[in-house]
C-alpha cells in the first residue's frame, strides 16, 4: 500500500485476503475442519468484498495439495528470503 495526496492506493486493483497461517491440529486432519475452515473462510470473504484468498505453501508439503483440492492454485508470485 502507498499514499498519495492522503490517499491510500493499493497495489492491486482488487481487494485480495493474505492469509499468513492456518494450522489444524494432528487430531483432527484428515476429517474435513481444515477443508471446512476454508469455505468459512471463503464466505467471509466474499462477503467483505475480497476478490480472492492468497496464502504460501511450500510445494513439497501436503499443506500444498490440501489447498490444491480445496481450490487453490500456483500463480506467478513467489516467496522470496534473505538470510542475515
């Protein structure tokens, strides 16, 4: 986000959801609450006017086919990191 003339402008046209963190305990993967979390998450969502749900995962993991199943796929952003 920048400002401009005491204007706040984005960087994208849409409003877009980052979500930073999502985890569900061992006890209860595989039973459908992540899967649930996200169409919870989706509806409130739309209702508030995002336009889409951003979140990172690495490839390897199976965070990544679980948002894959669950609607979620690659675009041209990646994470980028530098040690200190």
């Amino acid at each position: 986000m920048a400002q401009s003339n005491g204007k706040v402008n984005s960087f994208w046209e849409t409003k877009k959801l980052k979500v930073n963190e999502i985890a569900v305990s061992p006890t209860f993967q595989n039973k459908g609450v992540g899967s649930r979390a996200l169409k919870k998450l989706g509806a409130w969502a739309k209702k508030k006017k995002y336009s889409s749900i951003l979140l990172s995962a690495n490839q390897k993991s199976a965070a990544f086919g679980f948002y894959k199943r669950n609607g979620f796929h690659k675009t041209a952003f990646v994470t980028m990191e530098k040690k200190l």
